[in-house]
C-alpha cells in the first residue's frame, strides 16, 4: 500500500508539463495543494476506522496523492535551481536538492521512531499514527542531508572535463552490484547486510543526482523538466512491479500455514538474485553511454552532423 507514495513521487510527466507551461510558482502551489490533501485524508482514517474498514483501498489513492504531490515540489525547485547556476555547477546543485528531498524520508522515519511510536515498535494500536499524519500534512518540507547525493554531485562537477559523469555512475552501480552478489551468499549476516544496505543507498543517490544531471547535458534544459518526468516513470512501474516481486518471494518462503513471517536466508535469495541481475543489465548499459561518450569526445573536432555510427557512408547531403 505504501509503495504507492513511492509510485507518485516517481509520476513526474505531468509536474514537468506544468512547470514548462505555467513556471515554478504554480508548479509549488499544486504541491501545497496535492500533498496536503494526501495527507490530510490519510489523517482522516485515524478518525473514521469503522469506515475506512470497508474501504481499506481508498488509501491507496491518499498515499498516492500525497507522493504525487511532492513531485510538483521536487520538479520546480529542481528546474528552477538548475537555470539559475552556471551548468559547471550542475552536478553540485542537483545533488544538495536531491539530498534535502530524499532526506526527508529519513528525518520524518526518525521523527516517527521518537514521537509516535511512543515505545510501542510492534504494537500498532497504541502508535500515535493520527498526530504523525497530521504533523506531516503541516510541515511537508523537511529540509535533510544525504551523503551519497552530494557527494556525487560535487565529484562529477570536479573531474568531469576528464571523466564522464557516466563514468562515475558506473563505478557506483559495479560496487552495488557486487554487493548485491554477496547478499545472495551472505544476507543473513547482519554486519554484510548493514553494509550492502549504505553501498546501496550510495548507489541509489548516485542514479538520482547523475541521472538528471546527465539529461540535461545531453538534451537541454528546454524540454528538461518533461524528459526527466518521463525518464522517473521507469522507477514508478519498476519499482511497484519489484515490490509485488519481493513479497510474492518473501510469502512464498514461509513454511507454516498460520505464520505471517519469514525466516532464513531462502526468504530472499531470490530477490537479492533478481536485484543483482537488474543491476548487472544497468552496468552493461552504462557501459555502452561511457563508450559512446568517449567516442564523441575522441571525434570532437569533425562535423557533428556526421554520423559516426556509420562510416564510409555518402553524407554529402547533409553539409
């Protein structure tokens, strides 16, 4: 159910739309307003239990909303940011910004732990989940910082005129996917598993700061906005289709009839199999951009209306 605020955050089409068309200012308000509507009627079944028990599903569309509405935000702060620094300062900027956004998870995880649990971990009923709802519809921009963000954005700014971003975002996924090989062997350990799960949130904030950094570079900052939504689709449908994938492994793992949970190694080979697979395809590719980079660098100095994919042939008509 939850992983439908992750599906909104990732539906950027129509935020990159609107803040071409109308600009960062309606762009904001639609976040204000979409976000706060999410959360506010995701507040509301902590007040209406006997009828949201028949209704469980409407919380699939306030997760999305809320998620939906925090694309606007990421998406006008992000163009905005991006045209008003000099592009040699690209990567730095679109890492602090995805830094503070991706941070918010983390900070509001926190605030949870420490002001709604109230010491009851597993015991749900007696969390305080209508104040942490409601708090969050309130104050719905934490402000965080995330290491692996930043730092790759800082890095790919410094030796970018010698080594293509590509090149950095490829360093990030071989390590997670080497990672990620172990995990297959080794999850159940809990010091590999505590170190797979930062060299993954590495790697993840490498793709998240280089990525649209990178199209940017590539297409222009005309059309960015709708690019960059278009591109977050792949994390929206990929990453709802992995989740089901996770649990449809995870329940599959579980021996006895009347147990809820898993146990053992075996209840996630397969998904450290599957994630290890994808990554791998992901380094193949990448492998292909740095290649065709590098390339484009090596021919710099000829005609860029040549096709370089094919030489030998007669393009006299293009000059």
């Amino acid at each position: 159910m939850s992983s439908m605020g992750n599906f909104g955050i990732s539906f950027g089409i129509p935020a990159g739309f609107l803040c071409e068309r109308f600009g960062a200012r309606i762009t904001s308000l639609a976040a204000l307003v979409i976000s706060c509507l999410g959360y506010m009627l995701l507040y509301s079944t902590t007040l209406m239990i006997e009828v949201y028990k028949s209704k469980a599903w409407l919380q699939y569309l306030y997760f999305f909303l809320a998620g939906f509405g925090s694309i606007f935000m990421y998406m006008a702060s992000l163009t905005t940011s991006m045209n008003n620094f000099h592009p040699k300062h690209r990567g730095k900027i679109v890492g602090i910004l995805d830094a503070s956004f991706s941070g918010g998870p983390a900070l509001f995880s926190a605030l949870y732990g420490a002001l709604f649990a109230v010491g009851h971990v597993k015991d749900e009923a007696h969390q305080n989940l209508s104040g942490f709802y409601f708090m969050t519809a309130i104050f719905i921009n934490p402000i965080a910082g995330i290491v692996s963000k930043f730092f790759a954005g800082f890095l790919s700014d410094a030796i970018h005129h010698k080594v293509p971003r590509a090149a950095v975002l490829l360093a990030f996924n071989v390590v997670q996917t080497i990672s990620l090989a172990i995990s297959i062997f080794f999850s159940d350990k809990l010091f590999v598993f505590a170190i797979v799960n930062v060299i993954i949130g590495f790697a993840n904030g490498a793709v998240w700061c280089l990525t649209p950094t990178m199209i940017s570079e590539f297409y222009g900052m005309k059309f960015f906005a709708r690019n960059w939504g278009a591109m977050m689709l792949g994390n929206a449908f990929g990453g709802l289709a992995l989740s089901e994938s996770f649990g449809w492994i995870y329940k599959s793992n579980i021996t006895s009839p009347d147990a809820t949970d898993c146990y053992g190694i075996s209840c996630f080979t397969w998904s450290f199999i599957l994630f290890a697979g994808l990554s791998f395809n992901a380094c193949i590719l990448e492998v292909a951009l740095l290649k065709k980079k590098l390339d484009e660098k090596k021919y710099s100095g000829e005609d860029p209306n040549v096709e370089m994919c094919c030489p030998g042939a007669d393009t006299s008509d293009r000059y």
